[in-house]
C-alpha cells in the first residue's frame, strides 16, 4: 500500500507535461548564477498543483510532508506549501497547530527558493501568524542577506496591510530602495500599490519623500493602478530629479 506522500508524487508525476517541464526552468531562471539555479521541472501547472492539495491536505501530517517540502523538484514542494496554507487557515486548525505549521515552515524555509514559494506562502503563514505577534522576525528576514528572506519578510505584510496596517511595509520599502535585486523591486512596489489601492494618500505621501531614489520597477508597480495622468506626472518626477 503507497504512502500518501508516494500518492502525491504520483499525482503530480502523472499530471507532467513534457512542454511545460523544458518551460518552466527558462521562467523561474534556474541557469548558472540565475536565482533558481539548479532547480528542477515536472511540468505541472499550478490549477493542477492546487487541486492536489487540496485532496490530501486534511490526511497528511507534518512529518509526512517533510520528505516532499526538500523535494529537488519545484511543483513537489509548491503543492507541499499549498497543503500547508490550506491546513493554516482551516477553520478546525488550533493555535497550537498554527504554530507548528509555523515552526514547520521556519524549518524548511531554506526550501522555500523562488518567488511562487515565497508569494503562495508568506501572508498566508508567517503574515497571518505574526499580526497580532511580536514581528521581531520579518524584522530579522528583511536585514538578512538571503534574497528569499527578503522577499518573505515584505509579503509576509501583505497580510498586514490587508487588515489596514501599512507601518511594517512602509519601514521594508524605505529599507529595500536601495536593494539590489529586481524581484525586490517587484515586491515592494506591489505592496505599495495594495496600499495605494487602499488609501491612495499613503501611497502619494511615500512616492513625493522616495521617487527620486526608487528603482524604476519598484516605481512603475506601484503606480500600476494610478490614473495615466498621475503616472506619467511620477515617471517624470523620477526621470529629471
């Protein structure tokens, strides 16, 4: 009789596709010195991946999940993240099994190597747990020198900015203007945007004190959703100051 984690890497083994698995590695940069380096592909889309979990995630335990989150596989350990968000934020998870769930996702962080990882996960998890917690942590993550530490500690406020407290991720965007990373860029800006679409006076407030010092991508995401007029005038801010 197979194990339920031999199921789940059945499952998504049969559900690879040969064209997506020659794809992904391109998409998620897994060459020499390209941030997922080494990775590897089955070819399964993330629609797929989702369903997966969602079939086992009630039967499977912690322990269980250990030999899938430190899979070499990429969809092996991003189906493994999605059992655990969906066992997070079960209606029948206790506080207690939250924080296992946490510890267990501390654990394995270094596992959690490229941005799906990071975005599927860090709100959900760290984000949702550290709300009404000491954040001492995300504090941590964000002077870290590991780019995915980085990435999870601004995520992990989009949690935050969605219950209306923006402190966190004002503080990580000021931090990251001058970090050297694109995907640091995206995040932040993305996360300036959430707030803008939430009060846009915030967000006006942080582009007239940064503009001049903002990554162009960090600025063009968090202007997205501004009107053509307003982004043009803080493109402009930012190409003659």
């Amino acid at each position: 009789m197979k194990s339920i984690q031999e199921n789940i890497l059945s499952d998504l083994k049969k559900a690879g596709n040969k064209e997506k698995a020659e794809f992904f590695p391109k998409f998620f940069k897994v060459g020499p010195g390209e941030y997922g380096e080494g990775d590897k592909f089955l070819g399964v889309t993330v629609p797929i991946q989702r369903q997966i979990a969602k079939k086992y995630y009630k039967d499977i335990d912690l322990k269980s999940l250990e030999s899938l989150i430190t899979s070499t596989f990429h969809e092996v350990r991003l189906t493994t993240i999605f059992i655990l968000v969906l066992k997070f934020g079960s209606k029948t998870t206790s506080e207690l099994e939250q924080k296992a769930i946490v510890d267990f996702y501390l654990r394995y962080i270094k596992f959690i190597n490229n941005w799906d990882l990071v975005d599927s996960s860090a709100d959900k998890i760290l984000g949702a747990y550290l709300f009404k917690r000491n954040r001492k942590l995300l504090y941590q993550f964000q002077k870290s020198k590991n780019l995915w530490k980085n990435r999870i500690a601004i995520l992990s406020t989009f949690y935050f900015i969605r219950k209306g407290d923006f402190k966190d991720t004002l503080r990580y965007c000021e931090v990251y203007l001058t970090h050297k990373h694109d995907l640091i860029h995206k995040a932040t800006g993305w996360m300036l945007r959430e707030i803008g679409n939430r009060d846009p006076k915030i967000l006006k407030n942080f582009l007239t004190s940064h503009v001049s010092k903002m990554p162009r991508t960090m600025l063009r995401y968090s202007i997205e959703k501004l009107p053509e007029s307003e982004r043009k005038f803080w493109l402009s801010q930012k190409s003659f100051v």
